[in-house]
C-alpha cells in the first residue's frame, strides 16, 4: 500500500496472479521451444491472456485455431486440458505432443470418469464452450457417454436428470454457486453424489479478492478478456458493493473511475503474470511500485 499524491492508497489483494497451473504451462511450453528444434504451436490459446501469448509468439510459438492447420512438429496442448480425441488425432498426425494441462484439470477428468464408470449420470458445473468443459465432455463421450453441462441453479430446472447423478466442476468456479447446484439436483435425484472440484488457487483468488472488496473504494481486475476467473473476481467485488473494472493493460484504466477515490484495490486473474500486474501498480502509483510491494500467488508457500 502506498499513498501517491496525499490521498489514494494502492492495496493490493492478498494473493493475486498467475497460479501454479498457468505457471507450469508456461514454463513447459517455453521449455519445449529452446529443447526442440521444428515448429512449436499451442493448439488454441494456452491461456487466456493475450499478452502471454503474444510474449511465447515473439519467442517463435505459433498458435493454431485447429489441429488440421498444424502439419509438422510440436503440438502444446492446452492448460484447460483436452478431450481424448484431440490426443489421438495429434498422434495420428505424426505430431510430437507436449500435455500441459493443470493437474487440477486433469482431477476433474479423473472424477468424472469415476463417477461415469460407477453408473451416474455426469453433470458438470461450468461455462457451456469453455475449452476445459469441451475437454471433459470429450472424456466422457469417449467412453460412451454424455455430460451436462450446467451453468446455473435455473439450469437444473430444466436439465433431463436421472435418479443417479455425480456432479463435479470446472475448476474456476464459484463454490457458492456450486453447492446451490448441487441442493438444487438432490430436489429431483435420489442418489447424488457431490465431488468438489475446483481448485485451491481459484478459491483462494475468490477469498481474497472478497476481503479486498471490503476495504477499497474500488477494485481494478487485472485478467484477460477471455479469462472467466477474471470475471469471476470483478462479478465478486461488485457483489460486495465495490465498483469493479476488468482490465488486459494499464492502457485501459479510464481516469473517471478513479475520481474521488482514496483507496485503489488491485488483483488479477489466476492467467495473469507478474510484469502485467505490475505495469498497473506502476501505473496507478505514479511511476513506481507501491512501497512494501510484494506479491503473493496463489497456492504459493510463505
């Protein structure tokens, strides 16, 4: 925290930034470009921050849209895993493959196969389109079956549920809304059986980003436009009643917002790194880091 001109202080969320997840995808997708020699392309985007990816494409990591368009080399497949067929059409390609998904993904899928092979009926709970709800839908259908994918208690309502029912998560989202889920399918299930699967890192980004809401006048989200975490963060803070705005760069911040504001919050998306962050802190504080500054990430041991 740090006063820039006699009266805004800059305070940042307890633990905010990149996750532990991110972080190794990163790190092994770089790892892959310097070890091997040929192309290297994530299929999709390995995260969802655009300035990380364009950072990897400088460093010479292409990104491709489909498999088909990738003809020869490495392929990265993404943090938000992948469904089983991606795989083995990108073996049947020739291609090397480089797995990066979040071992916190990789529990999901392992749950929902469990629950599928005990005979329950698979509900998700997720954002419909999202690359980790495709990849677990992929798992599922591989194996014969199907996954439905709710995003709301409304969405329970209306969804076709059988008398045995296993619910898990996509990883980044909100408890709360999870557990409302779940009590909404024991209304109509008999048997239900509840795996929690979000991860750590998300709750703790959440829990943080709350208790920050309640000490700011406003809070800037620092998180790609395409990171639901991020959004998650922002939606948070405006329902502790603390004008929230989501943010890709610095470049972004609208001097409106901060007029007669004394206390700026500051967090970021689990998809964002550091040097992001940072460029916002320099921004707001006038040109330097806010004295004492020191970030803590998620799931990181003090």
């Amino acid at each position: 925290m740090n006063k820039t001109d006699g009266r805004r202080q800059i305070v940042l969320a307890e633990v905010a930034g990149f996750c532990f997840g991110v972080q190794r995808a990163v790190e092994m997708t770089e790892a892959a470009r310097r070890s091997r020699t040929g192309t290297v392309t994530t299929l999709g985007a390995l995260v969802h921050n655009e300035q990380v990816i364009a950072r990897m494409e400088a460093q010479g990591i292409g990104r491709a849209g489909d498999l088909k368009a990738i003809q020869e080399g490495t392929v990265v497949l993404s943090a938000h895993g992948a469904s089983p067929s991606v795989l083995a059409q990108a073996k049947a390609q020739g291609l090397d493959v480089v797995d990066v998904t979040c071992p916190f993904v990789t529990r999901v899928h392992r749950m929902a196969k469990q629950l599928h092979e005990q005979g329950y009926q698979v509900v998700l709970v997720g954002d419909p389109g999202h690359t980790e709800v495709k990849g677990v839908a992929g798992l599922i259908e591989s194996l014969g079956g199907t996954v439905t994918v709710v995003a709301t208690v409304e969405a329970v309502r209306s969804a076709p549920l059988g008398k045995k029912v296993g619910v898990v998560s996509q990883t980044t989202q909100r408890p709360e809304q999870f557990a409302a889920i779940v009590a909404e399918v024991c209304k109509t299930a008999p048997d239900v059986r509840a795996i929690n699967t979000i991860c750590n890192a998300t709750e703790e980004l959440q829990a943080a980003a709350a208790r920050l809401a309640r000490q700011v006048d406003i809070v800037i989200v620092v998180g790609g436009k395409q990171s639901a975490n991020s959004r998650r963060l922002r939606q948070l803070c405006e329902e502790a009643g603390t004008p929230a705005y989501q943010i890709e760069t610095a470049a972004e911040i609208d001097p409106a917002w901060l007029e007669g504001k004394e206390k700026i919050g500051l967090t970021a998306g689990a998809s964002t790194p550091d040097w992001i962050l940072e460029e916002v802190a320099r921004h707001l504080n006038g040109g330097d880091l806010p004295a004492g500054w020191r970030l803590h990430h998620p799931d990181e041991k003090s």
